[in-house]
C-alpha cells in the first residue's frame, strides 16, 4: 500500500516551487497540498490550501495549521548575487533553520527535502560564500528529528511548459538544453524530474540524503 502525501510546499511563487506544486497537485500519491507565500500563487485546485504569511522567521501565528504533514518540499530561495554573506546567512541558512524546525517539532514522520545547489560545499570551508551557507544549511537539516532528510542538489533546470514563473534565462535558452542535456547530462534534469523525485522520497525513499543531478533523475524514474 502506498504512502498517501500530505505535504507543505513554500517557494511557489519561484520557478523550482511553481514546478514542484505543478507534480504535487497531479499526482495520485499527493492528497493534500499546503502553501505557504508572502503574495498568493495563483492556483486554484481541489488539493490544494494555501496560507498567507508575511514573516518565515515566526511562524508561531499559523503553527496550529502546520500539523498532521508527512512531507515538506522546500523550495524557497534566495539569491547569492550582489548579496553580502551575513544577509544571505540571514535568508538562507536562519529562515529554513526556523521553518525547518517549526515542522520537525509538529510533524516527527516527516520526510523534508530541501533544495540546495550543484556544488554546494559540505565542509562549509571553502571559497564560495553562498556553497558554505548551503552547505552548512544542508549540514543541519540533517541533524533535525525528521523522518528523513534528502538535500538536492540540481544544476540546470528544464523547465515544465506552461508554467508562469520560468526565469527568463530558460525561456531564451531552452532551446539549447537538450544539447545540453545530451553533452552533459550529470548537469541536467527537467522540472518534472525534479517534482517527481521528491515525491518518491516519501513513497520509495532513498539510501542517498545528498542527491546530484543523476541522482534525482534515478530517483524520479523509480516505477
């Protein structure tokens, strides 16, 4: 009998998160999605609830909403460019500590998977600012009473047709990543691959906590 989903998913508003809700509301293992945004996402479907909150580093006003979840996909990020270490740590690493810890304490048989980056640094020592706060976000999610936690960690994205908030960068070059896809595909995975992935994480799971690109396509391609 397969697990039936209850997940939360935040990011929505983000191409990643947009994607991952796209699977999640389609897929037949996903019962229920919850979404929490600072500005409404836009979908409207049977599955899914969403919640309005300003501030992601107190979630105390909606904690009695954050229960009875198996899942959480955790999407939301922000970018390192033109942003000074301490505001990134501050964004970054201190916001999904918080949420993170949030829902460990409401939810202890939850799966949470978050999104991380190719070349994230897990000794949290090296020389690119934004892969040692990844790194050691990634470090300390893991340590939390969570079911399990998975951290991926994709490179290039294919984006899902249709969809609204694909960056722009993908909309001129799409038609190049097949190309690339085909030249080097440890650096590619689709929006689909990447949704579906994290939904196996809760159905099938994974003996890997950290997973690359060809990882997450593995997994997304599990019958």
């Amino acid at each position: 009998m397969k697990v039936k989903i209850r997940v939360i998913v935040t990011g929505t508003t983000g191409m990643v998160g947009e994607g991952v809700l796209h699977e999640c509301l389609m897929h037949p293992d996903v019962e229920h999605v919850l979404v929490i945004n600072r500005k409404p996402c836009g979908v409207t479907h049977p599955k899914l609830h969403e919640i309005i909150h300003d501030n992601f580093f107190d979630f105390s006003p909606i904690r009695e909403f954050l229960v009875n979840y198996n899942a959480c996909f955790f999407c939301l990020g922000v970018s390192s460019v033109g942003m000074k270490e301490d505001k990134y740590y501050h964004l970054t690493y201190e916001l999904t500590m918080h949420v993170a810890q949030t829902l460990s304490e409401q939810n202890p048989g939850m799966v949470f998977t978050y999104v991380s980056g190719n070349g994230t640094d897990s000794t949290e020592k090296g020389k690119l600012m934004w892969a040692r706060v990844k790194g050691k976000t990634e470090n300390d999610l893991m340590k939390l009473p969570f079911k399990k936690a998975y951290m991926f960690r994709p490179a290039v994205i294919e984006p899902t047709k249709g969809l609204k908030n694909t960056l722009k960068l993908y909309t001129y070059l799409g038609w190049m990543l097949p190309i690339i896809r085909f030249l080097s595909p440890r650096y590619v995975c689709s929006l689909k691959e990447l949704g579906v992935a994290m939904i196996h994480t809760v159905t099938t799971g994974s003996e890997k906590q950290i997973l690359e690109v060809k990882d997450i396509v593995e997994l997304a391609n599990i019958n």
